[in-house]
C-alpha cells in the first residue's frame, strides 16, 4: 500500500516525494520478467580471462627469448655436451620461475582487490524488496543503495541523495554527490545517504566492464623482449659472417667434413647469449621488490622496464596517483 503524506503548503505540493514515499510509488520488476532479461542479455558479471596456472607457466617457456635457450639446449645435445645442456636448461626454468612466481604472488593481491566488488544487492522484486546475487541484476531492476554498500551495476539515481566513492574506476580522489538524475558506476563505494536506483548496465556494458576489456585487450611487446631480441639479432649477424668465413676458410684447407660440422654448430651456438634473459628477469624481479615494498604492484615483470622508460606521464590532479 503506497505512502502517502500530505502535503502543508502549495510548494511542498509541487515537491519532490520524500524517500519512503518514492519505494511506495515505483515497482521494480517481475521475477518472470527479470529471468526473461537475463537470458537475453546475459549474466551481470565480468568474464575473468585469467589463465590456468599451468597454462601461464608453460608460457613462460614458449616466447622469443625462451626460444633462444631452448636453441641452444638442442645444439647441446646435438653436440653431446650433456652437462652444459643441463646448465641452459636450469637458466630456462630458474628464468620462467622467477617470472611465474613473481607474477603469480601479484595476480592474488589483484583477486583480492576484485573481491571489493558487490556480490549481492537490494532489489525489488514482484513488488517486495529481496536480497539477491549481484551477478542476476539486469537493466530494468530498482535497486537500493545505502551506506556502505557496492553499487553492483550502473545505476541512475531516482530518489534519495548518497555520497559515491568511484575512485576505483575514475581516479578521483574525493567522493561526489548523487542525487535524482546522476549516475553511479558499478563498483563504486556508497560513503553517505540512502537511494533508490534503476539498474542502466549490466556486465561488459558497464563503464566498468568496457574498461576492464580494454585492459584485457591491450596487448604490447615489451621493450625489454625487444632489447634482448635486438642484441640476439646483431650478434647472430655478426657472428653468422664469422661462421661463413670459418667455413669457407676450412673448405679451402680443407677439412675433413666430420671436423667442420662441430665447428660450425660450436660457432652457432657462441652467437646465443644463454646468461642474458636470466640476468634481465632476475634484474626486473629484484626491482619488482623493491617496488612492492613502496606500496606500487607490479602485474608483470616486464611492467618495471616499461614503467622505467616513461619520460611523460600526464595525470589530471594529483589525488589520482596518491589516493584510493
């Protein structure tokens, strides 16, 4: 039964309904119809594309600088040099171990920082107010938002006044006022007021969501890979013109082709700097700690090297790097 109250004088007629006035008056939607929209438009969720463990630590072993060593470790072998393939091999996994735990240890501080957002949330439903999993939300539903609480999609504001914290997605150090008309994004901090809103996003429709694959999509090589591989590409050349003087010079002598072919394959395998992708991953790992200790999370070893590199970095204000 709507409540009602009366009002004292012509302008508060013309007022906006006081809050518990309003939840009276709207209705959020069905339980029929709030399934029918979920089928259509999907789960209120964010596909995580975090990959499985294994998958990310045989990764670590197929790029181009594990490819170098593994080059190197079938020359070995080829050779019959047992035990420095068994070196090379031990640099391979002591530099994929670094990476992998390095990254691993910054991938559950990342999944604690995730669990900020709303697992459930205030709707109204077949006209009563319930408590329901935030993932089942859909454009449409009346949601309640209150003093503490995680607004669970995007949401715009249609009574009440709050105090929204949205630093986790625009930066601003300071929450801002909501009121009737304003918008409050998924994610975002409650830290005053009481409203009511209707859910505008859902999911990877979020403002949220559509940053979230953009980050997932950004895909770049680094600068350090680039590096490596650059120092790999000069001493091969070099060393390659070398291999083919070697050659002609032991066809000229000549040299029995038994002898000429360990000669070759021993100049080949000199070119492959086998101690440099270690000694970058483990540089970039002890500057990951470092970082770590002054409150800064590097996602990726390689993040450090790229970080180091900027010589520009453009920022609105400064609560955007020191705050929240």
């Amino acid at each position: 039964m709507p409540l009602v109250i009366e009002p004292t004088s012509e302008n508060s007629a013309r007022a906006k309904p006081a809050f518990a006035t309003y939840v009276g008056m709207r209705r959020g939607l069905s339980s029929a119809e709030a399934r029918h929209r979920l089928e259509k438009s999907g789960s209120n969720a964010i596909a995580d594309v975090s990959q499985h463990p294994v998958r990310r630590a045989f990764g670590k072993l197929w790029a181009p600088v594990p490819w170098m060593l593994e080059a190197a470790i079938v020359l070995q072998l080829f050779l019959g040099d047992y035990v420095e393939a068994g070196v090379v091999a031990l640099l391979l996994v002591a530099n994929a171990a670094i990476g992998f735990f390095q990254e691993s240890r910054a991938q559950a501080t990342l999944d604690a920082l995730k669990s900020r957002l709303a697992l459930v949330a205030a709707v109204q439903r077949d006209e009563s107010w319930t408590t329901v999993p935030a993932a089942t939300l859909v454009a449409g539903d009346l949601v309640k938002l209150s003093l503490g609480s995680i607004v669970a999609a995007d949401v715009r504001v249609l009574d009440g006044s709050i105090l929204v914290d949205q630093s986790m997605l625009t930066g601003e150090s300071l929450p801002v006022e909501a009121g009737a008309g304003a918008e409050a994004y998924a994610g975002a901090l409650i830290r005053r007021g009481e409203s009511i809103g209707e859910v505008i996003a859902t999911g990877t429709r979020t403002k949220f969501g559509r940053t979230a694959e953009l980050v997932q999509s950004a895909k770049v090589e680094s600068s350090e890979q680039k590096a490596i591989l650059r120092v790999v590409r000069n001493l091969a050349l070099f060393n390659g013109a070398v291999t083919v003087l070697l050659t002609i010079y032991a066809l000229w002598l000549p040299m029995p082709r038994g002898d000429i072919i360990p000669l070759v394959l021993v100049a080949v395998l000199s070119s492959i700097p086998v101690a440099l992708p270690s000694m970058f991953t483990l540089a970039a790992a002890v500057g990951a700690r470092a970082l770590a200790r002054k409150g800064v999370l590097p996602t990726s070893l390689s993040a450090v090297d790229e970080a180091g590199g900027i010589d520009i970095l453009c920022s609105d204000k400064t609560g955007t790097l020191t705050r929240n």
